[in-house]
C-alpha cells in the first residue's frame, strides 16, 4: 500500500545562515582562546606617577625591583649598557635616545650609577618612564 504526502517532490536543502553562525561562534572561541594564550613578555615595573612626553626611537633600559638592568629583555650590566652605546658612538651612529624604566621600589643608587656610566659613555639625552594620570 503506497501512502501519498501532499509533499511533493521538495529537495533537501543546506541553510548556510546557521552554518555561519556556528562558524562565528566557532571563530570567536579560538581567538579568545590564543589571545588568552600568549603571554606578556615584558618586565612587571611599577612606574612612579607623571606626566610628560613619550620618547621616539630610545633604548629602553628597565631597573626591576631587585635592582637588575634589562635591555631588550636580557640581563645586563650597567657596564654592559655603556660598552653598548659608546660602540654605537665610535661607529659614527649617534646614540639613541634612552629610556629609564625603573621600578619604584628599585634603588635609587642603582639609577644614579647607571646615569652616570651612561654619561661616561656620551649619552646627552636619558628620559624617565612615568604611569601617566
């Protein structure tokens, strides 16, 4: 016995707004998850408070709350930091601008010793790195 459907002979057929809603959501999850992913790669300093102009084109050197020197994300010497610039200098390359990020529970002496090899090296110009308000 051959049951009739008022049906017809519809073809199935692929909605593509839900698919592409599933996709979104589908996209949205995996950016989420590899932004939460990557993490920070820079030094955790807590900036003294001030308001200034940001530096162009500097060498940024950060003093960590242990008092150790950072450029360019490896641990150097205040020594090592002068050595850097002054090479740049006798090569006929002006020295960059430099930039001093310390931690305020830093010491004060180490930012005054590196100031001073700094100066010992030629540098003319050091900016200090504030948390604006």
């Amino acid at each position: 016995m051959k049951v009739e459907l008022e049906t017809g002979e519809r073809r199935a057929r692929v909605e593509i707004i839900p698919l592409l809603d599933v996709l979104l959501i589908v996209l949205i999850f995996f950016v989420y998850l590899a932004a939460s992913m990557t993490a920070q790669q820079a030094i955790g300093v807590q900036l003294p408070a001030g308001k200034g102009q940001p530096a162009d084109r500097a060498v940024t050197v950060t003093i960590d709350r242990d008092n150790n020197l950072t450029v360019g994300g490896e641990k150097v010497t205040g020594d090592a930091v002068a050595r850097i610039l002054a090479a740049a200098k006798s090569a006929g390359i002006d020295p960059p601008r430099v930039v001093l990020r310390s931690d305020r529970r830093s010491s004060l002496g180490t930012s005054i010793e590196l100031l001073a090899k700094l100066r010992e090296a030629g540098v003319t110009e050091v900016s200090i790195e504030m948390e604006g308000r």
